[in-house]
C-alpha cells in the first residue's frame, strides 16, 4: 500500500526558503537561468508546494522555453496534477 502526504503550506515561507525564491527570481530577471535553477534546487521539499515556490517553478520553465512568465502555454504542458510533462523536465536538465 502507497501513502501519499500532501503538504498544506501555511503562512510565509521561512526566512532561509524566502531569501533563496528571492534570489532566484532575481537570477531570472537578469536572464541567469542556469544559477536560478541551482538556487531552485536549494530549496527544502517540505515547502515545494508553497505558492511563492510553485511561481518561482513556473517562471523558471517560462524562461528554458523562452515563454512569458504568465503564458497560458504552461498549462498545456502540465498534467491534471499540475506536474510538467517529461519534455519539460528534460529540457531542465540539459540547462543545469
């Protein structure tokens, strides 16, 4: 049997997860993607569903495909539970 836990984030991220989506938009405002993805990646899983984090992933993609952050083309990229298809994972990859 398989037991699934999905985490609720409540309130504002902690300061240490806060300041590294800080620093990762700021990397990706100034077209740094590959060092966006690294900062990414620093981030504890246990926050991975918190609304700032979740934007942070999808601007990060809008960037590897070259999209606007707010282009409805992510979604049709996205399963039914909002996780990127394997094109955009690949595509991650072969950026960091």
């Amino acid at each position: 049997m398989q037991i699934q836990i999905q985490l609720q984030p409540k309130g504002a991220l902690d300061n240490r997860n806060g300041q590294i989506v800080l620093a990762a938009q700021r990397l990706l405002q100034e077209g740094r993607v590959n060092e966006a993805c690294d900062e990414l990646r620093k981030i504890e899983r246990r926050v991975a569903a918190h609304p700032a984090v979740v934007q942070l992933r999808r601007n990060l993609v809008a960037a590897l495909f070259g999209w606007e952050p707010e282009d409805n083309a992510l979604n049709r990229m996205t399963n039914g539970n909002g996780h990127v298809e394997a094109e955009v994972k690949s595509r991650m990859e072969v950026a960091a």
